[in-house]
C-alpha cells in the first residue's frame, strides 16, 4: 500500500532541503504519495518561482497563503490550516524539514492527530533560546518519530533530550544534495559579470533579529564592513528584513555610498551558490551558508556567537566571529591574505541524503 506523506515547507531554506526528497519519492510510485504543502510562511512570488524552478521542484500541491505576523499568529495561522488538511487527507507520515515556524507547528498538528512525524535536519542545537529556531528545534524534535541528523553532534544533543536512539538515524545532509547536484549549473550563471565583479571579491548575508534589529549592534557589523570594503569588493545581497533596519537606523544611504559594496536585492539559488563558491571569503549569519561554504571550500565568517552547526567549526570552513569589529576585520584580512580557514566535507555529506531518508521510510510498517 502507497504511504501518503504530507511534505511541509514554509520558506526559502526548505526548498533546498525538500527538492531532493521530492525527486526520490518519485523515482518509487507504486511506495510512495508525496504531497507538497507550502504554507506561505515566506513568500514572494518572483523568488519562489525561479527556486522551484531551479531546484526542480513541482508547484505545490497545496498552498496556504499564510503570510506574515508575530511568530504566535504565524505559527497559529499554519496550524488551523494545517488541521483542516489533515483531517481531510489522512496522512500516513508528516514530513518537516528546518527549524522554521512551519515546521513546529506541522509537527505540533500531526502529533495531535496522532500522525507519525519525522524531522529533517534534527537535533541541531546552539544552547541559545533567545533564538526562535531553538524552541522550534527542541519542540519539533520531542514530538518527531524519526529523526534524520547531518551529523554525530547531533544525536548526542538528542540523547542527552531523551530520544531514544532507535529514532535517530544519521542520513547526512538532505541540503547538501541539492548543492552537489547543481553545482556546475551554478557556475554557468553570469551573476558576477552583471555586477561588475571581476577580481577577487567578499560574499555577505545578515538576516537574524540579533544582528539587525538592535541598532547597536548592527552599527558595529556595519563598522567592520565598512573597513573591510576597502580592501576587497563585498557583494551583498540584502534580505528584506535587513533593508528596512538599515532604513530605520539611517545607515541605508550611507552605505550606498561605499565605493566597494555591492548591494543589491536576494538572487536565487544558482546565483548565490555561484558567488559563493567564488568567493574569497563569506561573512553570515545563516546557518545554511555555514554548511554550503563548508563543501564549497570557502572560508566562512559567522557573525554570531553561537551555532547549531558545530561540524562546520570542527571539520568545515566555519570560524565564529561574532558581532564584534575587531574579530571580523582581522579573520576578514586573513581570508583576503589567502590565510582564510580550510577544511574537510563532513561525513554522509555527499548527495546522498535524500536515498537514505526514503530507504528509511520505505522500511516503515
């Protein structure tokens, strides 16, 4: 008999972890029915169409349009639509990958209905609850039957939570699948010729509240940034969230004016991978970019002080630099000296996630 599995995504990051599983579930009709749920969480319209596009991905089966609020209402918003499609489908297994609110709440729904749940990218943990992601992690992970984890650090996390290890299966890094498989298409994307970049050149992202929402802090990254453009090129593409902080402070025409910066708006997945992978150095807040940057070879600089990636420090590219001028601008010189941090790919990172997470369920009762 066909599982029917309800595959539930919310924003941009889950994308890239979905696509490989959506393209294994198809290559076995006669086990599986997957059915893809975007709930909205994060939507705009031209950047979803040119991932699903790009990743391969179908349009969603069902889409519930949730879009934005307080994270009470979002998570609220998803699980009453959620409930609704439940109820009506009856599946056999939620699927929820990340640490999103849609996540939590696709968890938090089909454990009420007393739906198996499994977890993608489980038993990440930064010790940091202050951090939304955390409490969906934790939460999400306590109501999982199977836990899929990238890696070994995270099944101490789950043991030391109580999960019993008959739960946890190490599969390695469903996101990673995604990047080897469109690696090369990658590099075909002509992103630097249209900005202008033809020497060496920086990579940067922020997006986390931490960082851009208290005004102190985010004048401190931007002080280091400054130093750092006049030694090499940063090309940044801007989240929303991040403009319009950038806006409210008041820094927004200041840093136009930077003479090395290259702001612009997010770009899609090829586009991105391709400044990534070229890069002389990546400066992040993105626990996603901490993973890329680590197969990519590129030395990485995260603007926190914690991470739920500690493999990416341990084995990968990844140095934790904080919000601090001082240790951005010296590890930012390092990396432009040709001195930036090299590593090794974790194990199980090698394109071949998604196989084992659905030879897994195919094995379900």
């Amino acid at each position: 008999m066909k599982q029917r599995i309800l595959n539930i995504v919310g924003a941009r990051p889950n994308f890239m972890k979905i696509a490989p599983l959506m393209a294994e579930y198809r290559k076995d009709p006669d086990h599986f029915d997957p059915v893809l749920v975007h709930t909205g969480q994060h939507y705009d319209a031209n950047m979803s169409q040119l991932f699903f596009e790009q990743l391969g991905l179908p349009q969603p089966d069902v889409y519930l349009g949730v879009g934005s609020g307080s994270h009470a209402e979002q998570t609220a918003k998803v699980m009453v639509e959620l409930e609704k499609l439940m109820m009506r489908d009856r599946p056999d297994l939620v699927v929820v990958v990340g640490d999103v609110n849609s996540t939590l709440a696709g968890a938090l729904v089909a454990a009420k209905l007393g739906v198996p749940v499994a977890h993608v990218e489980a038993g990440l943990r930064s010790g940091d609850r202050t951090m939304p992601e955390e409490i969906n992690r934790l939460v999400t992970d306590v109501l999982s039957d199977y836990l899929f984890i990238t890696s070994e650090d995270a099944r101490e996390n789950l043991r030391r939570e109580g999960i019993a290890d008959e739960k946890i299966h190490f599969v390695g890094n469903v996101m990673i699948d995604t990047l080897l498989q469109l690696r090369d298409a990658s590099q075909q994307s002509d992103i630097r010729q249209r900005l202008g970049v033809t020497g060496d050149y920086g990579f940067v992202t922020l997006h986390r509240p931490a960082n851009v929402d208290v005004r102190e802090t985010l004048a401190e990254i931007f002080s280091a940034l400054d130093v750092v453009q006049k030694e090499l090129v940063l090309v940044f593409p801007a989240h929303p969230r991040t403009q319009a902080r950038l806006k409210e402070f008041g820094y927004w025409d200041e840093i136009r004016r930077w003479p090395n910066l290259k702001l612009i708006e997010p770009v899609g997945y090829l586009d991105s991978l391709c400044l990534m992978a070229n890069a002389k150095v990546v400066l992040t807040d993105s626990g996603g970019v901490q993973e890329e940057t680590t197969v990519l070879g590129t030395p990485c600089l995260t603007i926190r002080a914690n991470t739920e990636r500690p493999v990416t420090v341990t084995e990968g590219t990844n140095t934790m630099v904080g919000a601090h001028h001082g240790r951005i601008v010296e590890e930012a010189r390092r990396a432009i000296r040709g001195h930036g941090k090299r590593g090794r790919v974790p194990k199980f990172w090698d394109g071949r996630a998604a196989e084992r997470i659905v030879a897994c369920l195919r094995r379900r009762k």
